[in-house]
C-alpha cells in the first residue's frame, strides 16, 4: 500500500525555519518525482515544490525560491523540505504527494496520484 506520512509542521515566527519531512511506503522513491503542496484556508492548493528521484532535478514556486529547499534521501525513502525566512503568507496546511515520473516535474497537484494527510505550518507575525 502507497503511504506518503507528513511531519515536522509546527508554530514558528516569522523569520524562523521549519523543515518538513515526507516518509513514503509501499514503493520506492526511484522512478518518482514527489511534491510539496500548500493550502492555506480559503485559498486554493498550490505547488511549493517538487523533486525528481532519477535525475535529482527540482523545481520551486516562485514565491519560495530562494527561502525553501527540497531533498530526499533515498535510503530513508524520505523527502524533506527545508522552509527558512518563513513569513505569514506561508501559514498553510502542507501536503507532499507522489508520482511516477521521469524528468523535471511540474508543480500541478493533477500530475500527483498518492497524497498524505498534511501537516500544519503555521507562521505568526
């Protein structure tokens, strides 16, 4: 069974950090690209960031580019995302999500198939 399990959310202020960690079961991070998505309440979710497992290659919303940074550890079946210099627009429920993929993915929650729960970052002023 696929199982995509959130954690490191949490209360911070504003200029602090958090990192977030995506552990992934029943299938291997090889072949997939994962991604970090966000919703924040009454907005609609949107990509935060992804990572490719075959080539390494990334992408990031422009509006984290620069402060966030996604990695995975392969032996850990793990995807983590590194949040610095959070500010309160990045208050929002994250969720990481699992595809298989080859190449640069794109940050379109569509593209995704497997979806954890979330975890919430909540970032106060």
């Amino acid at each position: 069974e696929v199982q995509l399990v959130e954690s490191g959310g949490g209360l911070v202020q504003a200029g602090g950090s958090l990192r977030l960690s995506c552990a992934a079961s029943g299938f291997t991070l090889d072949g997939h690209a994962i991604g970090w998505f966000r919703q924040a309440p009454g907005k609609e979710r949107e990509g935060v960031s992804c990572i490719t497992s075959s080539d390494g290659s990334t992408n990031y919303a422009d509006s984290v580019k620069g402060r966030f940074t996604i990695s995975s550890d392969n032996t850990k079946n793990t995807v983590y995302l590194q949040m610095n210099s959070l500010k309160p627009e990045d208050t929002a429920v994250y969720y990481c999500a699992a595809v298989v993929h080859w190449g640069l993915c794109r940050l379109e929650s569509a593209d995704f198939r497997s979806w954890g729960q979330g975890t919430q970052v909540t970032v106060s002023s």
